[in-house]
C-alpha cells in the first residue's frame, strides 16, 4: 500500500471537524496534495511529537483527532505511546504510517524492519484498541471503526515508499494561526 494513495482515501470524506495531525515531511505533504483542510496540522521540522501534539489537542477538545505519524518519528519517543495509554482519550487516534524507515533523510531500514512490533508497544503501554493492517481496504475498515467508537485507538499501517510528493507550501507560523482559529471556533466551554 501507498501512503498517499491510502491518505487521499481517507481523508476524501473525512468530516471536516476531524482533526489530522501530520508527520513531518512525505507525509504532510501528502497530506496538503491530498486537499489542504482547515483542520489540519502539519508538524515540519517537529519530528516525533507528532502523536504527542494530536494528544494534547485530544485531550482538550471533544473532535475526533488523528495523528498520521511514522515510524521513525515514534521510535524516537516511544514515551508518547505510554503517555496515550495513560491518559487514554477517548477521540484519539493514531495512525503509524510504517514503511520500516526513516524514509525522508535516507531511506535506511528502522527497528520495525528488525524486531521491534509498534503493535505490542502500544498494547503493552495499555492501549487495547490496536491494529495492524497491511492494504487500503484493511485500513479504511479499521478507520471507520476508529472513527466511530471510543478509543484510543492505534492502527499501525504497513506501507511501501513510493515518490515523494513537491514541499507543501506552508509555513509553521500560518499553519498554527489558522488551526487556532478555526478550534476556537468550536472550543470547549
Ligand atoms: C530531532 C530530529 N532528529 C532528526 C531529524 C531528521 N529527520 C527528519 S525526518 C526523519 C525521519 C522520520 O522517519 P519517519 O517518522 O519514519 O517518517 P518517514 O520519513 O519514513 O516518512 C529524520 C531522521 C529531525 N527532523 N528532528
Ligand atoms: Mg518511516
């Protein structure tokens, strides 16, 4: 499977008060080519805060929030998952886009391509909605379920690298002012 092609099938009819916190790099810029929303959040230059940035806008709002993050960005704090397990949100969830590398910066193999299972890190840090899937129709499938029951919820999503995508053009400072603006549209009271 694809990223991009599986990110522009998820986010095609996607609720626009979804929240989807990118990765940085291919992946938010996969996710601007897909179709910029109001609501999403790219994180360049933030590497593995990804999930740690969706957590804390879970825990202060009642929108579903999706981290599209990666592997090599969680590995680099795997901290985040055993927070999420912690504090357990019920409108989080966090899609592992695992294409068992750090793809941006080198392609070279990461700990998923040995012995490390994201999967069981994530049950053992007390998440016990997680998944593992390997094709588009697997993901969709355990999205829509993510999407409409409480979570946390953790899809891992075994991808291959494909071609990168142009630098989405935006710029940290604007991404935030417009996420602020249109979450406090609907803030919590
Ligand atoms: C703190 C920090 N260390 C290193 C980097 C350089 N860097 C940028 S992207 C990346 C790899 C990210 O890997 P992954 O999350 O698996 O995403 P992929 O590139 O595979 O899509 C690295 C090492 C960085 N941006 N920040
Ligand atoms: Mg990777």
């Amino acid at each position: 499977m694809l990223r991009f092609e599986a990110i522009k099938k998820l986010l095609r009819d996607l609720d626009d008060e979804v929240v989807v916190v990118g990765n940085l790099g291919p992946t938010s810029d996969e996710m601007w080519h897909a179709g910029d929303r109001e609501k999403n959040y790219y994180t360049y230059g933030s590497m593995g805060l990804c999930s740690s940035i969706a957590l804390g806008i879970s825990l202060n709002c009642n929108n579903k929030v999706v981290a599209f993050d990666g592997d090599g960005s969680i590995l680099m704090n795997l901290g985040s998952l055993a927070t999420i397990g912690r504090e357990s949100p019920a409108n989080l969830i966090v899609v592992i886009w695992d294409n068992e590398m750090w793809g941006q910066v080198g392609r070279q193999y990461s700990h998923t391509h040995y012995r490390t299972n994201l999967e069981d890190i994530s049950k053992g840090s007390g998440i016990s909605r997680t998944i593992t899937v390997e094709n588009i129709k697997q993901l969709e499938s355990a999205f829509s379920k993510a999407l409409f029951s409480e979570g946390p919820w953790v899809v891992i999503a075994k991808i291959e690298e494909g071609e990168y995508m142009p630098v989405a053009p935006v710029e940290p400072e604007k991404t935030t002012y417009k996420f602020r603006e249109s979450m406090l549209k609907n803030a919590k009271t």
